[in-house]
C-alpha cells in the first residue's frame, strides 16, 4: 500500500445539526423493508407470503433492526405486485389469510419489532368493487365521480382528455370499451398515472376521504404502528387536468431507458380497450413537477390523517413516498401537523461523489430541521437497481435507477458490493431515521440478465421493452446456500430466478462469519444504538471539510469516515477503529483506510 498522505488531524467544526429532542421511536429508528412476495415462502409455492414472512423475523431480530416495513399484501390481481389493490381490507390468499397477518404482527411485537404497512390511496385496482361499479354506472354518476373519469376530446370523444404520460410509459388516459352507459360524447376516458389496471381516485370526493381514514382505523386496529404512504404526492391533481409537456417519473433523475433492448411483445391485458394513444413512443424519465404532483391539496389529507393516528396511543407514524424536489417541498409533507417522516430519494440518487453525499447530507439535516422532523435515508428499495449493483456501474453518474438487462453494461459485483458496504456503513452512521431493503444486509446485487419472458413489471411493458423494469431487484431470497431455491420455501420453486451469485451471499453463509455483509449489517447497527448515533449532533471534520475523496463527520462520540478515492487515508494515531467496511490495514505509520472503504473511529 502506498501512502501518499500524512494524517489529517480529525477534529470536528460547528454543529450543523443538533441531537435529536423528540423521544419518539420513529426519530431514529432503523427501518427494514420486507418485500413479501420475495421475503420468505412459508407454503412452497414459489411466492413469498406472511408465514414465510413470520417464520423468518428472526432475521430481523438478529439483525437489530427497529421495525419492520412489508410492501402491499392486499388482495389484489397482482398486476403491479400489489400496488394495485382490490380490497384494503383483505389479505391476497397468495399471502395468506388475516389470521396469519395478525400471527405476524403479534410475533413481531413479541420479538420488539414495529410494524408498518403500505397504503395505496392513489389509486384502486381495476378490480376493486367501486371501479366495478363506476363502469356499470352512467357518466357523472356518483359511482364515476370516485374516480378521474372525463369526456375524450374531439367530435367523438375519441382523443384523451389531456396529453398526461402514464410513469410506467404510454398514455395515461385508457377509453372504456363501448358499453350502454356512454354518454353524448361516447365511452369516456378515465386517468391513470400508472397501469390502465390503476385507475387513479378522485380525492375532491367525500366518499373517498371517509373511506381511506376508515381503512386507516381498520389497521391501526388492527395494531399496526405506521403506513408507508405510497405515491404521496400525486393524490391531487391540478384544477382543469391542463396539458403538461414535461415528462414524469417514479423515480426522479432516472434514466429514460436503455435504446435498443428487445421488444416486449405483451402488455398488461386490462378489460378494457387502450386506444390509438397507445401506439404513441412510451418513454419515462425526469422530474416529478406538473398538474398531477405535488399539489397544495395533498397537505390536507395528511392533515386529517394525522388526527385519525392521533386518536391512537403508541406513537403510529406516516411514512411519505413522495418523489419531489427541491428538499424544501419534501419537508412540507412532514411538518408538524402532517406525516411523520418521509423518504429521503435525494440521498439515494446521489453520486458516489464525496462532495455530493456532503451537500446532500447537509441539506436533508438542515431541511428537515426546519421543520422538527428526522431525516430519514435510504440507498435501496423495490423500485430501483439495488446499491450493490448501481454503484458496481463504470457510469455511477448516469446510471439507471429503472433496471439493468442483459444487454445493458453489466456492474462490476466486487466494485459494486465494496462501495455498497461503504455506502451502508455511512448511512447507518448517519442521525435519523435509516430504511434497510431487504437483501441488502447480505450484499445482494439485481439479477441483471433476467430474460424477457419471465420480467412482471408493468414498466418493462408499458415501455416496450424500453426499460428492463424492478423484476431485478425483486428477486426471491437466498436463506440457505445448499437448499433448493436457495432456501426461499419448501418446495425450492421462485417467481423470478435467482442468479448463481446469489448462493455465496446466502443468509446462512454468512451469519456469525466475521466480515461478512450480515455482520457488518449488524454491528453496525448494535453499534449505532449503543453509541446513540441516530439522535446524535452532527459536524463535519474541519480537516477533510472540503476533501475531494473523503467525507469525515462526527456523531455523537463517533466519528465516520468514508474514502471515496484511490489514495489510503492514514488515520492519526490514537484513532481507534470500531468497525470498517473493509479490512484496514495498520503498521508502524499508522492505520490506512484503503479505497472505497467507510470507518467509524473513536477519535
Ligand atoms: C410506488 C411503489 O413503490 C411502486 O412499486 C408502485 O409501482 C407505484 N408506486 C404505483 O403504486
């Protein structure tokens, strides 16, 4: 190893964010994502459910997480995963029953785990009873006023009401088929900014609001400690629908798609008819401003459901999935009397770039302080290319968050995984609230070079093949290396194949293996609770303040240092290393924390 630089004195400026105040649980906790249909598959149909999801808490127990996220479980025809339900009151039988729900949550509170699900209030399933009805009632009925039902433009009503893009490509509008309820301009239009499956809700309806705060009660009845909110922002859409010429995104800054991959050949198979708009080039990518997000009316839902948690004890929390920006417009969502915490996107699509991660550390501290609620950070999730394999890609800067196929440039794993460790180990340093994706304690990548036939992601049709889609980063776990499926179920079947490399990162392969990902994952996180770092102050290291490869601040009495360069960082002496992403190496100069590594030091 060569050292090219003497010891840099690791003394902390000015505070930029003070210890955390506030006692409740969600101001720090750590927060893991359970995917249920990739979690675990308690009856060995190749599909992950709650028993799966029950049997294997022990996991998260062992891991020393806070609480635990599951994505929807709802009955619903699947066509978005879930994210398109059909009854908010019903468990899918893919998933299990209501008892096994209950099973689940009782057992997580046993074991000390807080439970949070999803809530999808933007829109219903096509299958959903009031969508059922709406088609079998006339236009402007009360049934149709649920939802974004509109007259199609021109002489016959046969061009969509606006020019909206759906997020998953195409059109936003689909035109009923003929049926006897046309009105004079002819079958209607009704909008859906994801899926034709997805028809968005009207939230100007009274009927709506009533029944998402009932749905609210029914699961805090059911004991559950928070809702993760899912496309928070989009719920209320600008007066008029007018005409937005800007694209949209799910994921803000994604990559319009990757020219060139092979065609999808199926779409989504709705009931009923997309039209002519349909042919129009689906593309996907940018930013999340126009008619349809982020609109002032939102903060009055929150406002409200704000009140129906605080009807219950237990400190119950609202999570927003709300891809806005600037940070100063997330904030707004999490202001006193609104949700509780929101996730922090800005954290996860910034570069591997030391500067950038400082900016952006400082900006969610003092942005969220603003208005008295945690910073949360994230780096994975269920909607975009896991860290291991984004940060793994030569074009870190550009590249795509929608997902990587086959003939995509492929990550470099090793690369990949070491920054991800990195990345980790620094999040996890961090004060506030930090969410853990499934998998990424054990290092997974995405599967890359899943083939066309076997992808699900609505996306990867609605855009023609255009994006490979999130099926890669929602593949089933590996618990056990030498069991069929990799230990997934019983039976060894699993919805989407599992890569070869997933075998070495099994669960089983690394608990209790000194270095592993697991076990950095979970010292890490004793560490954090015992040092108090998730409501510590926070100040730079004056030393490394303006470094280009190098972010050094200090937590409560931890400092965390991550080398984002090619040069070793020599610690000073003294520094005592508490727990490093990748082995670092000391001699008689001192410590030297190598390339891509991130360090916590008792300094
Ligand atoms: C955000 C969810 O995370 C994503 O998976 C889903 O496709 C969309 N919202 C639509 O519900």
């Amino acid at each position: 190893m060569t050292r090219t630089e003497s010891a840099v004195p690791l003394t902390a400026g000015e505070s930029i964010h003070a210890a955390a105040t506030g006692s409740e649980w969600w101001r720090d906790a750590v927060i893991y994502q359970v995917y249920p249909r990739s979690f675990a598959d308690g009856n060995g149909d190749g599909m992950g459910d709650l028993p799966g999801v029950t049997a294997r808490l022990g996991h998260l127990a062992q891991l020393g997480v806070d609480a635990v996220w599951l994505s929807p479980f709802y009955r619903s025809p699947q066509k978005d995963a879930g994210y398109d339900v059909a009854d908010y009151r019903q468990i899918d039988p893919l998933f299990g029953t209501l008892a096994d729900f209950d099973a689940m949550r009782s057992r997580a509170h046993e074991l000390g785990l807080r439970v949070i699900v999803d809530l999808v209030p933007n829109h219903t399933s096509d299958q959903h009873v009031w969508f059922a009805e709406a088609l079998a009632a006339a236009p402007g009925s009360a049934a149709r006023e649920r939802y974004m039902f509109r007259d199609g433009k021109g002489a016959d009503g046969s061009e969509p009401p606006n020019n909206w893009q759906s997020i998953f490509g195409g059109p936003a509008w689909t035109r009923l088929a003929p049926a006897g309820h046309d009105g004079p301009a002819g079958p209607q239009w009704y909008l859906h900014l994801f899926d034709s499956s997805q028809p968005d809700l009207n939230w100007e309806n009274e009927e709506v609001r009533a029944e998402f705060e009932n749905v609210l009660r029914f699961w805090l009845d059911r004991g559950v400690d928070g809702f993760r909110v899912d496309v928070a922002h989009g719920m209320v859409k600008e007066p008029g629908l007018p005409d937005w010429a800007g694209k949209v995104a799910m994921v803000e800054g994604a990559d319009a798609g990757q020219p060139g991959r092979a065609g999808a050949t199926s779409s989504d198979g709705t009931p009923v008819s997309n039209t002519a708009a349909d042919a129009a080039e689906a593309e996907s990518g940018g930013s999340n401003e126009g008619p349809m997000f982020d609109q002032e009316g939102v903060h009055e839902i929150y406002r409200a459901w704000h009140k129906v948690l605080a009807e219950y004890d237990d400190e119950r929390c609202l999570v927003a999935e709300a891809w806005v920006s600037p940070m100063s417009r997330l904030a707004r969502y999490v202001r006193d009397d609104e949700m509780q915490q929101a996730f922090n996107f800005a954290f996860l699509t910034t570069q591997w770039d030391a500067a950038a991660i400082r900016r952006v550390v400082a900006e969610s501290l003092e942005t969220m302080d603003a208005v008295g609620a945690p910073t949360t950070w994230v780096l994975s999730n269920h909607d975009v290319v896991r860290h291991a394999s984004r940060l793994g890609l030569d074009e870190v800067a550009d590249g795509p968050l929608n997902g990587i196929g086959p003939e995509d440039p492929q990550p470099d794993a090793t690369l990949g995984l070491r920054r991800a460790r990195a990345a980790s180990l620094l999040m996890l340093g961090l004060p506030g609230s930090a969410y853990v994706y499934q998998g990424e304690e054990l290092g997974l990548p995405d599967h890359t070079t899943l083939p066309d036939e076997v992808r699900q992601d609505p996306a990867f049709f609605r855009t023609k093949g255009k994006e490979a889609g999130r099926d890669g980063c929602r593949i089933p776990l590996p618990w056990e290396a030498d069991a069929p499926g990799l230990g997934f179920g019983a039976s060894g079947e699993t919805w989407l194949p599992q890569p070869e490399a997933y075998r070495a990162l099994a669960a089983d392969q690394q608990y209790g293996v000194a270095g592993s990902t697991f076990e950095m994952y979970r010292n890490a996180l004793e560490l954090r609770r015992a040092e108090g770092l998730g409501r510590g102050g926070l100040s730079w290291v004056t030393g490394y303040a303006g470094a280009a490869d190098v972010i050094a601040l200090r937590v409560a009495g931890v400092v965390v240092l991550s080398n984002l360069g090619t040069t070793p960082v020599v610690l000073p002496e003294g520094a005592e290393v508490l727990i490093s992403s990748a082995p670092v190496a000391g001699d008689a100069s001192g410590i030297a924390v190598p390339s891509d590594t991130t360090v916590w030091l008792r300094a």
